[in-house]
C-alpha cells in the first residue's frame, strides 16, 4: 500500500511542487494553478486508506455505489525548461483531532512523497504554505523562503519578492513552519535532497477566517514561475485575488474602530524603511489578533 | 506489523452471518442489540481487538458511575452460524481496524452476509412507528434481501462539512473483499437518544429474527416498551410543555431548537428518574 502510478511519463530531472491545505489555502491554490497554467496530466496517487477518513458515501437506490477518500495526486508537465511533477494534497493527514499533521502518518506521508522525488530522480522539491505576518490586505503579499540546506540560501536570496527568516522583523531566522509543507523539508533534508518551502504572506488578523487568499498564491506563484522558468498565467489569481479582497474589505469595515485603527498601522509598514507610524510591537500585535478574534467571536463567522 | 486481533478458539463455522454494532450509538442501539443477541442466543466469546492504537488511551471514562474501557469482542453462536461484534467505533486507524474486522469474518468465520446496525435520529414523536432504512453492498445483495418493512427508496449523499458512518465504511470495505451486506438504519425520536428505545431495539431484532431464524422471543422486550411508554405518558401529564412539544410533534409540526433542548432535558430526567 502506497503509490499508486497511473503510468510512468518519461521525466528529466525534474522539480517536485508540494502543496496540503493550510491557512489561506495558500500553497494549494498556487500549485493548482501552476497545474492548470501548464496543463499537466494527472499520472498517480497516494493510497488513501492509510491516512484518511473518507469524505463522502454516493447511496443510489439503497445501494452504496461509492465512498470517496481525500486526494493526494501526482500530475507532471514536460515544459521546454523543466519537467515538473506537482503532488496536490486535499488534506493534511492528522492525528488525534489536530489541525494539521504530525505524528507518524505525516511521516509516512512525506517518505512516500520523497519515495516518487526518488523515483523520477527528482533534482530539487518546493512545497509551498501561508505566512502569518503583520501585513496589511491592501498590501502585495512576500514571499519567506526556507531551504533545507545552507548552500540553497544564496540562490533564494535572489528571488524576487523574496525574504529569508532572518530579513523578518523580531524574528532572528527562527521559525516553525507547521504540517506537511514543513515536514516534506525535513525528510527531504534526511535523504539528501535539496528543498524549499515558499510561503505566501497573509495578514495576522486574517489567519483566522475561513477564506482564501489568492494574493499571496499569485506571490507564490511568481516565485515558482521564475525559478522554474516557466511561464505562468495569473489571469484566474487575479480574477479570485479581486473577489476575496472584495469580501475582506466588507469584513474589514465590519470591524469595530478601535481594532481597525490599529490595523490600519499595517498599511504604513514598510519592509525597507521604518515607518511614520512606528513598527506594531509583540505586545500591539497580540492585541489586534486578540480583538479581531473577540470581534468574529462576537458575531459569530467570518468573511 | 502484528495483527491487533486475538483469537481465543476457532469458533468453528463453515459459513456464517456477521452482526455489528457499535457501543456508542444514539439510544445505545447497537449496543442494546448485540447484548440482546448475545444473551438470548448464549454467545460465546472467541475474538477480541487490542484497543492500542485505535482509541486514545489517555485514561479511562466513567459511564454511568462505572469506569468502561474501550472493547471490540467478537461472540459465537454456532447453532445459528451467528457471529455478533460488539464494539466501541474507533477513533483512529479506521481502515487497519476495519481490515481486521473483517479478516476475523472472512478467515475465521467464513462470513456469508455482513449486518451493520445503526442508529438514525428522527424529529418524530415516540409514538410514531420505528422506520427502518437499508443500505446495501450491491444490487445483488439488495435484491437477494427482498427486504420488508423497510422503507423502499433511499437516495443519500454525504452533505458538505459531513462525513459517511462508520458503518458506510466497513460496508465499503466488505464489498472490496467481495463479502455481501446492509447497513440497518432504525430512526429514534431525538429525545431518546441519551436513553435507550426499546421500540426501535424490537424493529432490528424482529428483521435479524426474520432473516437469520434465530427463534428470539420479544417477551421481555415488550414489556420494556410497556415500560417506557408508561414512563414518557407519566412525563407528559406532569409537565405540559413536554405534552404540548411531544403533541406537536405527532401532528407533524416543528419544534424550535429551544423546545426540543426542553424537551429532551425533560424526558431523559423523567426516565433517569424512573430508571
């Protein structure tokens, strides 16, 4: 039990792009759009059973015609730069009614990811997240880059839009990335192969909601795009990128005054130069996410 | 990795049916009626499941005054080729537990027909009668039922947000390997499910019956029904609303969901209180 391959398309070296769902949908929503603007061709899956509970029994006249498990598929694309194989997970494989994976079926997860990087002689594995940062919505999302080795950091220094742990504020190149996207890096780092996690910026006052945020995909994407030289179409992010922002801005002038004041801070933070306002310190941050939270606790829902 | 399965004695069938219910069913319905079967029909414990790795073994709860454990023991009747499954549903792992369900049924009992026993809770009132819905592995099976008294058209979908049963699962399972089953689904009015429905045991019990010819007899079970009847009547000329709600209910109506929180507070005090 474990791999399941469709077929076996004839692969160079090519690239692995990761991606479970996580906050903002982030990474999912990049890679699937990576998927479509290459038109890449579904080749195989990973066993469910292992991992899931299923999501949905199809009853027809008495008769349990079928039961559906979450995804975890393998597409690849032959471009005239790279090949790419793009692994989508529909969900984390969790234990113990937690969010998001850990324990030893993520493990076994990641090793059957690396186990297809292996078999196509993969050269490199992306995977791609969210990261929670003290942005405004209004603002383009950056992208933090974490590679699972040193020799990788100069390369990802010169990505466009790009930030290591270490450019973050307050952050001294410390972090956690949480899941599957985080974990993949890990492992891959175990079997010696080089991997980097993309994280697309959504706004801390954002994590919370149950919505999507296409701006930091199309971020993502930009990223992956060039490092893969490949073209990528972002007319459908921008698309998606228009209507969320439109529901964000309806929730955002839900927001009491007081709460939105200080959000509005977030709009003056400037990545390169000090802001007129001030940088929002731990303290001010802990009190925005606490009252957006108090706030969508009070009416019970979200954008 | 070893088989979580221990098998005490081969119980010995050339061919057999395989009853499942699940302890922590509304009304307890699946757990009512597996201890009825294996009461009445003497069932003898052969096979049990370790409980590692499929419950979170942080402790014990306390049910009822009494510390309980999860338990997965598989019972054998052999003069009626009856195998029952009497088990807490698990928490995790669902699919190597299910396997080994299932291999116990396939390899040790030689299980011809799979009956997964589930409860449904219905807005309708006690005294409306127990609607029993089927759900099967196959047209074949289906059609080999010929099942009566149970409702005829079913078409279901999981909503969005939901997940199928348990018991959607394993019957999912059993097909892959070929074996044949249903899936019994009994209603129970909502402000039952904490206590125990004694009617809706009676609607499962007289299909097993019918089906498996187990010679069961239901004396004693009507006089439970006679019992709770009497106890809901006795609920309903002391508290008006309880009358009001349940009288609404008969005729078809809805109950906001302060009224059946009502209601179902009451009633279950009232049969705690008659217990």
């Amino acid at each position: 039990m474990g791999i399941r391959l469709y077929q076996e398309p004839p692969l160079e070296n090519p690239v692995l792009v990761a991606s479970w769902p996580g906050i903002g949908n982030i990474g999912v929503i990049a890679v699937d759009s990576l998927r479509d603007t290459l038109g890449a061709e579904e080749f195989g899956e990973l066993e469910p059973y292992d991992f899931f509970y299923p999501k949905r029994a199809l009853i027809r006249d008495r008769v349990l015609e079928c039961l559906e498990f979450p995804g975890s598929k393998l597409h690849f694309a032959r471009t005239a730069a790279e090949d790419v194989i793009l692994f989508i997970g529909e969900e984390q494989p969790t234990e113990g009614g937690r969010l998001y994976a850990e324990g030893r079926k993520a493990y076994h997860m990641a090793n059957l990811v690396l186990d297809v990087a292996d078999r196509f002689r993969c050269r490199r594995i992306y995977t791609s997240g969210a990261a929670v940062a003290l942005t405004h919505h209004t603002a383009e999302s950056r992208v933090w880059a974490v590679p699972n080795s040193a020799a990788l950091i100069r390369e990802v220094s010169a990505y466009e839009n790009t930030v290591l742990m270490t450019d973050i504020e307050g952050r001294s190149g410390q972090g956690q990335i949480t899941g599957m996207n985080g974990l993949l890096l890990g492992a891959a780092r175990r079997r010696g192969v080089d991997a980097i996690c993309l994280m697309g910026e959504i706004p801390v006052y954002l994590q919370g909601l149950p919505l999507s945020y296409p701006r930091a995909s199309r971020s993502v994407v930009r990223v992956l795009s060039r490092a893969l030289n490949v073209e990528a179409g972002l007319e459908k992010l921008d698309e998606m990128d228009r209507r969320v922002q439109q529901n964000i801005e309806e929730f955002y002038r839900q927001i009491p005054g007081e709460i939105r004041m200080q959000l509005d801070r977030l709009k003056h933070t400037e990545h390169d130069e000090p802001s007129e306002a001030g940088p929002i310190t731990e303290e001010e941050e802990q009190r925005i996410v606490e009252g957006v939270q108090r706030f969508l606790k009070k009416e019970g829902g979200g954008a | 990795m070893a088989s979580p399965a221990r098998v005490y004695e081969d119980p010995g069938l050339p061919r057999s049916s395989l009853v499942v219910g699940w302890n922590d069913d509304a009304a307890d319905l699946g757990g009512s009626v597996t201890s009825r079967l294996v009461d009445r029909l003497q069932g003898r414990e052969f096979a049990d499941i370790d409980p590692q790795g499929f419950f979170s073994l942080s402790g014990v709860s306390v049910e009822r005054d009494i510390a309980r454990f999860p338990d997965s023991t598989f019972y054998v009747s052999r003069q009626q080729e009856l195998v029952v499954l009497k088990s807490d549903s698990p928490h995790n792992e669902w699919y190597r537990f299910l396997t080994c369900v299932l291999d116990i049924a396939e390899h040790q009992c030689k299980v011809a027909m799979l009956y997964l026993l589930g409860a449904m809770i219905s807005l309708s009132a006690h005294t409306t009668p127990r609607q029993l819905f089927a759900v099967f592995s196959s047209h074949e099976a289906r059609d080999d039922f010929n099942p009566q008294g149970i409702v005829a058209d079913m078409d279901y979908q999981t909503p969005p947000g939901e997940r199928p049963t348990l018991n959607s699962y394993l019957l999912w399972a059993a097909k892959e390997r070929g074996i044949p089953g249903v899936s019994l689904w009994v209603t129970i009015p909502f402000y039952l499910a904490g206590a125990r429905d004694a009617q809706a045991q009676k609607k499962v019990l007289t299909l097993l019956d019918e089906k498996l010819r187990l010679g069961l007899g239901f004396e004693d079970l009507d006089g439970e029904i006679r019992r709770q009847n009497h106890q809901l009547a006795e609920a309903r000329s002391r508290f008006p609303d309880v009358d009001e709600y349940i009288g609404r209910l008969e005729s078809n109506l809805i109950l906001t969901n302060e009224e059946r929180g009502e209601l179902l507070k009451k009633v279950e005090h009232c049969l705690r209180e008659g217990a």
